[in-house]
C-alpha cells in the first residue's frame, strides 16, 4: 500500500489537522462543564448560609487534572494525563507524520497508539457518566457543557476526518 492522495485530499487533510491540534488546545484549558449545586427546596438557604459552598463551579480538563494531583489523587491524575494528553497528542504527531509523507504507523510507537485509539476518547465517557450522575442526583444540581467539550468534540471528528483522507489507498 502506498499513500497516494491529490494535492486538494492532501490540503484538506492537513487543514483539517491543523484546525483538530487548534481545537484540542483550546478544549485542554477552556472550562468542560459548570456544575451547579442544587439541594431541592433547601437550596436558597443554603445559598444565604454557605454560599461558598454553593457556588456554580466551572472545571477545565487541564484544571481538573491539577485538581486531583493536588487534592492526593496522583493515580487519577495520571491516568487522565495517559488518556486526554499524552495518547492525543501521540495520535495527532502521527497523523501529521502521515500528512507530509513521514509514516508512523508502522512503528513500534504507531502499533501502541493504534492499539490504544480507543481509550484515548475516556474522557468522553467520564463526562458522559458525570453528566448522568449529576442529572439523577435528588435536589436539582444543574450541570452545564461548556466551550471546552464543544472543541474537543470538533478536534475529535476533524481528526477523524483528516485520519479518512490519510488512509493509505490501494494500487
């Protein structure tokens, strides 16, 4: 197999890379969700009481890593920094490898990220089961998806898009 592509696929593909790397940078530091605590028809005491406490907070994936290596969860910490950096990242650097004739893929480094593509989207799966957490909690707690899980959503299916017009097409 040899990676044969018009100029115009190549374009697009290297376009869209681009655009994926700028989306996955803006995704690791703008806010993923707010959540708002809810306590039911407590909640505006609360509010009055320990407004602290009942503070809309909003998280980053960078800050939500830092979060848990401060707060003593260096395993959690790390393992988010294996699946929602280091295994993107490695993703990306391949694909654009792939982009200007350099294939990774069939390195020892391309077999372990192929091998891991999948769990490269966890976090995905930890929003989606906080979300439903928070949603069936009793009390009304009110979470909200911001910018940052848009732009990882875009860097996901730009770098799918791109990884389709990279794919090595037969003779």
């Amino acid at each position: 197999m040899s990676l044969e592509l018009k100029g115009s696929s190549l374009s697009m593909a290297r376009f869209s890379l681009a655009v994926a790397c700028f989306c996955f940078g803006l995704a690791l530091g703008l806010p993923v969700f707010s959540l708002t605590p809810g306590v039911g028809e407590l909640t505006g005491w609360l509010r009055l009481l320990k407004p602290d406490q009942m503070a809309t907070t909003t998280q980053s994936l960078l800050g939500g890593i830092r979060l848990l290596w401060v707060d003593g969860n260096p395993f959690l910490a790390c393992i988010l920094i294996t699946f929602c950096l280091i295994l993107p990242i490695s993703k990306f650097l391949i694909l654009w490898g792939e982009a200007y004739g350099m294939p990774l893929s069939g390195s020892i480094w391309g077999r372990f990220c192929r091998a891991t593509a999948p769990y490269a989207m966890v976090e995905v799966f930890v929003l989606a089961l906080l979300v439903m957490v928070v949603k069936g909690l009793p009390g009304g707690s009110l979470i909200v998806i911001q910018t940052g899980a848009w732009c990882f959503t875009g860097s996901v299916l730009l770098s799918l898009f791109a990884a389709q017009l990279l794919k090595p097409r037969r003779d």
